[in-house]
C-alpha cells in the first residue's frame, strides 16, 4: 500500500490493504507533519480519499501554574476572537477568571491580607516601642 501510517488507519478503519488505490496529498507540502496528518475514508462511490485532521486543542491554561483552567472551552487559538465566541464563554465569573487558576487567586488574596496584617503588627510594636522608651 504505501505509507506505514495509511496501512495502520486502513486496518483500524476495517479497509483491506491488498491492493489498494494510491493516495496522494491534497494541500500543502507533501511531508508527514503535526499540521498536515490525514486520515483516510471511503467515499460512497468506494473510492479512498484523505482528509486532514485539524491539531487538537490544548485548551486554556494558567499562565502562572501551567495547570488547565476549567470551565473554557478548549479551542484552537483562532477560535477565541471575538467574532467566533463571546466574552461570556472565554471567562468564568471571578477575578482573574480565564487567565489565573483558582489556587493563584486565593494565594493571591491571601498574601495580601497577611502583607496587610503585617505592616498593622509593625506600627502597634513600633507605638509601645515610642510609648515605653
């Protein structure tokens, strides 16, 4: 048959890979890259043609902890403008939503009040330092 990768999708798609007809590219550049896999199908007529796989979505991460963020649709980069979906899908209803991970957030806020409790503990010490000397 040709390629090892068309006789794999032939015996996964049930085809006989006897003597089969020669498929050829349809677009592009004629090597077996990440953005040019194809898969084969047979037509109704019972001829085999290619079609191209498009890359599967990586989704939305965060851009702190690399982790995947929920609640976002997972979609190539293209598929986020604003003509293709709404603000409403690319975000979820909370501070730093659809760009920061929950945990980042709540550590976020965390460390502030803490930064906060500290500069109030400094000033009590430094007023009975005043106080008693």
């Amino acid at each position: 048959c040709g390629r090892a990768a068309q006789a794999k999708s032939f015996a996964t798609e049930g085809f006989s890979c006897t003597m089969g007809q020669r498929l050829t590219y349809r677009r592009r550049h004629c090597y077996a890259t990440r953005s040019n896999k194809t898969r084969i199908l047979r037509t109704p007529g019972g001829k085999l043609t290619t079609h191209t796989v498009q890359k599967k979505p990586k989704g939305v991460r965060c851009r702190e902890t690399g982790i995947r963020l929920p609640g976002i649709a997972a979609k190539r980069p293209t598929k986020y403008s604003n003509t293709q979906m709404s603000k409403r899908e690319k975000t979820v209803n909370r501070v730093y939503g659809g760009c920061l991970s929950h945990r980042v957030v709540r550590d976020r806020i965390v460390r502030a009040f803490l930064v906060e409790e500290q500069k109030i503990v400094k000033k009590v010490l430094k007023m009975q330092k005043a106080k008693s000397g």
